[in-house]
C-alpha cells in the first residue's frame, strides 16, 4: 500500500541516484575486462549463482532484465497489466565488451528516457500487478539497482578467478 506521506517526487530522485550508483558499481566491476574474461565461465556454479554465467552473458542478462521491467513500468503508468517477462536472446554481435557495453548503455538511457518523461502527477508509489508480485515504479527502480549491485559482486568474482589452463 502506498505511503500518503512519501513525497514522490523526493522519493524518486532517491531510488535514482541508487540506481545510478549501483549500475556505476557494475561498470566499474567490468571496467578494462579482456575477452578472454569476459567469455570464461566458472568451473562449478557458486554459493549464490546456480547458472555458470560467463561476464558476458552476466551483462546481457542485466540489460535484457532492465528492458523487461522498464516495458512492465510503460504498461503499468498506461493502465495496463504484464504478467510474464519475455527475455531477448543475446544477439551474436554483442560478443565483445565495448559491443554489449554500448547496448547496455542504450537500454539505461531508454529507462532513464522513460523517468525524465514522467508528468508530475503520476503517483509512482503506487502497486501495480507484475510477474511474481506487486510493484510500484519506485519499487522496480529499488529492484534493479539491487540487481544491478547483485551483478557487479559476481563480476568480480568472475574476473577474480584464475586463467584456465591451455591444453
């Protein structure tokens, strides 16, 4: 239920700037990563990823979640309702760093496009219906500034691991 006493304009503009701090967070996780890095998957899934994700297929996931959610929050403010996501596969030219970097960049500036283009009275605290639960728009933008943080730690630790052995 929302908060009659949050001021949605305040509130907004905070779940914003964490939302750019933590996709700022991921970029830096990514920063300088090499090919070889960027399509190596580990040896055994760890403790909080059951999916052997490569840092690439890591970083289409991110971006293709953040499109899924921002067509939820442009159905949600027309009154419609998304019950289920439909992912995107990777297109096979995002293989290399600076190529899904660059797409990645686009779907945060469509997102960002979509908050800028927000009238002053819709009420972006309110729920409304999404796949697993209701959400508000503030709601969703908390969602996908954890997810992004979420990511840039298994980033790390992907780039942490030690270079495969050459057979």
């Amino acid at each position: 239920m929302p908060d009659a006493a949050i001021d949605p304009a305040a509130a907004l503009h905070e779940r914003l700037d964490a939302f750019a701090a933590a996709r700022r967070a991921l970029l830096d996780a990514v920063e300088g990563v090499e090919q070889a890095q960027f399509v190596r998957r580990p040896p055994e899934p760890d403790e909080e990823h059951e999916a052997r994700w490569s840092i690439r297929e890591v970083l289409w996931h991110v971006a293709d979640s953040e499109r899924c959610w921002r067509e939820w929050a442009e159905a949600a403010l027309r009154g419609e309702v998304v019950t289920s996501f439909q992912g995107a596969r990777r297109p096979a030219e995002l293989n290399r760093p600076r190529h899904l970097l660059d797409s990645f960049d686009e779907q945060r500036d469509a997102t960002l496009a979509l908050f800028a283009s927000l009238r002053d009275d819709v009420d972006v605290a309110a729920l409304h219906p999404s796949p697993g639960r209701a959400l508000s728009i503030l709601g969703m933008l908390e969602h996908l500034a954890n997810h992004d943080r979420e990511h840039a730690t298994q980033v790390a630790a992907l780039r942490a691991l030690p270079p495969r052995e050459e057979r």
